[in-house]
C-alpha cells in the first residue's frame, strides 16, 4: 500500500527544503504546519550515523515565538512553569507549559536572546496564539511575533568537531542551553549546544530564511571530513533516550508530573505563572499514569503506527506511544503511559502488537 504527502502552500516548506531533496530525503511528517524530514531511506545507517558519528537535521519546524518589549520577561514567566528568574541573555531553558488547569500544552525551550527580547522555541502545537492571548488577558506590553528563525541540528559524537570547524573552536566551550551569535560567510546565525538526543550536538539557528540552501551546504562541507550525513529526529534513539514527544506521548489532559517533567516545575518559588494553581492541587492528587519505558522480546519491531494497549490479566493499564527494536539493546523498546501502580519498575505487563502478545517488562528511562 503505497502513499504520498501532497506539498502545497498551507503547509510551509522550510528554508531547508531544496536542499533536503537534493540529498535524497524519502518521508516527510508535518510539524508546526511545516514539511519536515523524518527520513532518507535507509534507518539504520541514519541510526548508526547519529549514535557512532555525526548527523545533520532540517528542524526548522522547531518554530520561534519572539517575545519582545518592556514585559517579554513578564509574559514568558506567565506561559512557564518554571522559574525563568536569573535567566541570562543567551541562556536556554526547558519548561513546561500548561494552561490554567494544569495541563500540559508544550514543552519548549525558552531562550533569552537580549534583555528584553525571548524566543519560545516550540513543540508541535499553536503557542504564538496562546502568547497573545495571554499578552492580552494580562495587558502586557510585549509584541508576539513568529520570528525568521530556522533551527539546523548538528548531533552525535562528532558534532562538536564539525561545528567547531564550521565557526571555530569557540564552540567547544559553549555549555549545554547557551547560544552565542555569529556569521558565517554573511550569513546571520546563533550557535547552541542543544538538540532532540542524547548523543551531544549543536543547534544552528539560521536568522535569515532566504540563505537555508547556503547554510545546509556550508555544514556540509565542514563535516565531510568526519562522515556526516542527512538524517532526522530518530526514531529508536529518542526511545532509548527517553524523549519526550509533545503530543505524541501525552493524551490531551496529561500534566507536566506524568509526562516526567516535574524535576522542571517550579511550584515552591515566587514565580507568576499559569496554572500554578492548578498544578499544586495535581501535585497533591498524585499522577493517574507515567511515562516509562518498557523492553519485551518477540518479533523485531520494524513499524509502529498505532497505540497498542499494555494489560495486566485482562485489564487495560496503558499504552505504548512509541515502541522499536534497539540494535545497541538487542531487544524491543518502547515508551509507554502506564497507569499506577503497574509503572513501578521491574513490573511485568503484557502489550499487545498486532501480530503477537508480548510479556514486558517496565523499565526506567533513559534506557541508555
């Protein structure tokens, strides 16, 4: 059964695109209304260059919402729920955001780009809508505005290497979260240590949409050298690493302590914030379900497109939201929402693929 992704003016292409053709891209998604690469054919060899060399990503659908004016500060503390105080230009933070129920509505990373100027560097969701709502609701003064900025990710092992060479060995003292600007061949850009895996990288955030082709090339260049290659976010590398997906591993009513991000929520600080409120009554009521991992045996997953119940006896207690074969594991991994108490590790529970029931076992993430 055979499918194609019609490409049209409501969804956008990225400044990356013609170049990602040109390099042989083979499945798009659609994040943040923009075409984004999921792969270029051959799954394992972008999993080995990822976790044994270096990889380089079209992530231009990690949308920045520019908060700016005299209360930009105001309005990004109101949307997270994480102390921002102490927060230095070009210093990135990961919160959570939830609305005023408590519900989780994107976990982004939020970095301050000048003393009155942020970007929200977004999951897949509508947040510069959220943020003029509340600009409004709170009557701050503070303009909201997507910003012509257009991530490029540079991960694995090699990547310091690569970038490094690309801008100079400045790069190699960034720390993790901090963003420093720079041009490269008139090209406007900031560099950060950051990136959706485990395996260390870089973030090369493009400031002018119109050099997308020159930017991709211009990394290109730098990592022949050391091997690099095309790729995108990765499926099975995230799964071991425990990443959380927005939307794909939270249900529309999961809060920030089932999703696993409770270490970020700052509910014993002096911070003003969106439902703080709400978030303590949760914390108290204690969490429905989990996020978790789950390793089990049986036949080498090699396509996973539903949600696939987990049972204990005949009663449902969960789902996987994720689940592939681990080469670095020799066995199948999953990420899971798995109800209390069935997420305590080491718990046995069954999960159902559509070819086969399977025992597995709950396990805590990351898995490596």
């Amino acid at each position: 059964m055979g499918f194609q992704l019609g490409i049209g003016t409501r969804v956008r292409k990225s400044p990356y695109f013609d170049a990602t053709v040109a390099a042989g891209v083979t499945h798009f998604s659609t994040y943040n209304h923009m075409y984004m690469p999921v792969s270029f054919g051959d799954t394992a060899r972008e999993y080995k260059q990822l976790t044994e060399g270096v990889s380089m990503w079209d992530v231009s659908c990690q949308r920045q919402i520019q908060l700016e004016g005299p209360d930009a500060g105001r309005l990004a503390q109101a949307v997270s729920a994480r102390d921002l105080t102490g927060t230095q230009v070009g210093q990135g933070r990961y919160v959570p955001m939830v609305d005023h129920d408590g519900r989780l509505i994107n976990d982004p990373l939020i970095l301050r780009v000048d003393e009155d100027r942020w970007w929200i560097s977004i999951a897949d969701g509508d947040i510069l809508q959220w943020c003029r709502a509340v600009a409004g609701e709170r009557s701050l003064d503070a303009k909201v505005t997507e910003a012509d900025v257009s991530p490029l990710a540079v991960q694995g092992p090699l990547a310091e290497d690569v970038v490094a060479a690309l801008v100079g060995d400045w790069a190699r003292e960034l720390k993790f979260f901090w963003y420093r600007s720079t041009m490269i061949e008139d090209i406007p850009l900031r560099v950060g240590r950051a990136g959706w895996s485990k395996q260390g990288g870089f973030e090369l955030y493009l400031e002018d949409g119109s050099r997308g082709v020159d930017l991709w090339n211009l990394v290109a260049a730098a990592g022949e050298p050391f091997g690099i290659g095309p790729g995108a976010p990765n499926y099975i590398e995230r799964i071991e690493s425990g990443l959380l997906s927005f939307r794909a591993d939270t249900e529309d009513d999961t809060d920030p302590f089932e999703a696993g991000l409770g270490r970020w929520v700052s509910l014993d600080s002096d911070a003003d914030f969106i439902g703080k409120r709400a978030l303590r009554e949760l914390r108290s009521r204690g969490m429905r379900y989990e996020f978790k991992g789950l390793m089990f045996g049986g036949e080498p997953i090699t396509q996973h497109e539903d949600l696939w119940p987990l049972f204990v006896d005949d009663k449902q207690v969960g789902t996987v939201r994720a689940a592939a074969y681990s080469p670095r594991l020799a066995t199948n991994v999953a990420i899971v929402l798995v109800d209390l108490p069935h997420n305590a590790t080491g718990s046995v529970v069954s999960v159902r693929t559509p070819s086969e029931t399977c025992t597995a076992t709950v396990v805590d993430l990351p898995m490596i």
